[in-house]
C-alpha cells in the first residue's frame, strides 16, 4: 500500500470512529445458528468439548454456519487452519459471489486447507517474518465478529480447551475489519502495524467491550488495569503465562484479600515457561497445572466474576511486543458466568 493510500485507509477509519457510541441489537439474528450457552441475542459464546468420540460439529459447525449465511463479505485471519469444513464453507461462499479474504501466519501456507482457498482464487496474504500472525478472528458483512483462542484446526476445535464468541456489532466489526485491512491491504504486521482501532470501546445492548491489538494498543496495561481493579476474585486458564507484571499483580491482589485461584497449561511449565508459576506458588496462591491430556489453550481471566479478559493474546512479551493479536474485556455478569463455569470445569480436572 502506498504512503498516500495507507493515509487515506487510516483517515478513513477515523471518521467511522466518529459513530454512535451504543449499539441496539435485532431481536432475532437470522440465518445465525443459536447457542443453548448465550442468553442474549447480540452474541453466542461456545466452549470446546476436548476429546469427543465423533470429532465433528461443535463450534467449526457454527462457524460454518455463519459463513453460508454470509451476504456480501468475510474477512478472516487465524495463525492455523487446516479443518476442511471451514475451507468448503470459504469456497462456497466465494462460489455465490461473497467476497473472501484471508491473512495467516506464513507457517499455516502448506495446509490443505489453505492450498484449497488458493485454488478457488480466494487472495491469502502471510504475514512472512519470523514472528507469528497469531490472531484467530473473522468478520462477516460487516456487523458479526468471530473471535476467541480457538486456530481453525482439529486439535483446537476438538482436542483442547478453548472458547469462541461471536458478537453482532457494526462497530466492533470496523475494529477488527481495521486490523484485517493493515495486514490484507498494507502488509503492516507486529510492530509496523499502526496503532488506528477506531472504537476502543463499545457499549452492545448495555455491555461495554473494550477492545485492543497488540502490538499497537499497549494491550498488557489494558489487562493490568482489569486486574488491579478486583476487589474480591480473580480465576485464569492460560495456555501460556510468563508476564511478571501480570504475576505482581495477582500477588497484590490476593494481599489484598482477593481470591485468586488459575490454571496453567502444564507442558507449558515443563518445557520452561514457568516464571510465572513459580511465583503465584511461591505466593501461596492457589494454582493448578491442567488436566487435559492435550492443551489447555485458553487465555482468559475472570475478575470479580464482572469481567472477562479473552482473545488470542497469550500472556507474554511476545504477544505484547511481537506478534499479532487480539483481546476482547468484556463487561457483563451473564458472559463472565459462561466463563467461570467453563473455568470450574477446568479446575476440577486440573492437578497440583
């Protein structure tokens, strides 16, 4: 992209940030699958299952579904994808005359199931450097956001502990459509990615939704601000967890008298990422290695069971400084009480 159109994207993006603040939803969502997990109708939350009998259906299902609903555009950027019912649902899509486009980790171009995106003409753009395009989000028609920890693979859909939310919202959508066109259309990636998220914070039928992208939006002081805020429990599930800051903080809190109580993703700690670890037990602050015989993949906090910190943002410098990610602070009792109930699941397999 030229100095001159890249200028022209970014003011762009600026006037959209101009719009209402608060966003009234439809009450019905046609043509969108329903959730038995999501109460309300401006969004649909969905857990994996790990290790079903018949790895099929759950959340690439309704993934699916949404893509074959779709209108007039999807946007889509994930670090990995080789789940084929995705791929089909791109190239029918594009088939019918949506239009498609990927951004992925250069790592990700061998799979299958992106060589068949490639030869139904859909443009796939990597992000070629050594550091990882590690988002996992897509947008639909403008208005729907997928977004959460789960990479379009078998292993995170049906393997490991993970979560993905959709939410209807033509303002969250022009942040991530945003970040989608700094990496589509400008080829900006990590730290070259402009700091331009239009709406950094949204209100969705009385929600508020923060929302930021590292490298560009010092995402890490965002989520300590969410955790200093605690005044009576924080939970966690962290596939990986090496910020000291992060830690500190825990350790204040629980000082403090906030019960703090996580999960780590126990290869993470046996391989050497066990900074943080080591210094929530030497705390005494009550944490667990998990119990998945794969992973724990998961990258969310709980606080004070109000708040949900969620998206592909592992808790780590890489995340802040190199990679390309994505994070969601959800306000709202409802979607915190999915989590915390997601949560409970995880800490009664978990082990010490």
């Amino acid at each position: 992209m030229s100095r001159h159109n890249l200028s022209t994207f970014i003011a762009a993006v600026v006037v959209l940030s101009l719009l209402s603040a608060c966003e009234q939803v439809p009450a019905t969502d046609p043509g969108f699958p329903p959730t038995t997990s999501s109460p309300a109708t401006w969004y649909n939350l969905y857990f994996t299952e790990p290790a079903p009998e018949d790895p099929t259906g759950g959340i690439p299902e309704a993934v699916a579904a949404s893509f074959d609903a779709a209108q007039q555009t999807i946007d889509v950027a994930v670090y990995e994808f080789n789940l084929p019912s995705l791929s089909e649902a791109l190239v029918r899509a594009a088939r019918r005359g949506v239009r498609v486009r990927v951004v992925t980790d250069s790592d990700s171009l061998v799979e299958q199931a992106i060589l068949d995106l490639l030869a139904a003409n859909i443009p796939v753009v990597e992000d070629e450097r050594s550091a990882i395009m590690h988002d996992k989000f897509a947008v639909i028609d403008g208005s729907l956001v997928w977004t959460g920890s789960m990479n379009f693979t078998e292993n995170d859909a049906y393997r490991n502990n993970n979560n993905f939310i959709s939410i209807r919202s033509t303002r969250l959508a022009q942040n991530y459509t945003a970040e989608f066109e700094e990496m589509f259309t400008g080829r900006a990636f990590g730290p070259t990615s402009p700091a331009n998220t239009p709406n950094a914070s949204v209100t969705v039928d009385g929600a508020r939704i923060e929302n930021y992208f590292s490298p560009d939006d010092g995402v890490a002081a965002h989520i300590l601000d969410a955790l200093r805020s605690a005044q009576s429990s924080i939970h966690f599930m962290a596939f990986s967890f090496t910020r000291q800051d992060f830690a500190e903080a825990l350790i204040e809190r629980a000082e403090a008298g906030v019960a703090v109580r996580g999960v780590f993703e126990r290869r993470q700690i046996a391989a050497g990422g066990d900074a943080a670890w080591n210094a929530l037990t030497a705390a005494g602050l009550d944490v667990r290695q998990d119990g998945n015989k794969y992973n724990l993949h998961s990258k969310v906090f709980i606080v004070d069971q109000q708040i949900v910190v969620t998206g592909s943002y592992n808790f780590s410098r890489n995340a802040e400084e190199n990679n390309d990610e994505n994070v969601l602070i959800l306000h709202n009792p409802e979607i915190a009480a999915a989590y915390l109930a997601e949560w409970e699941k995880v800490w009664a397999q978990a082990g010490n």
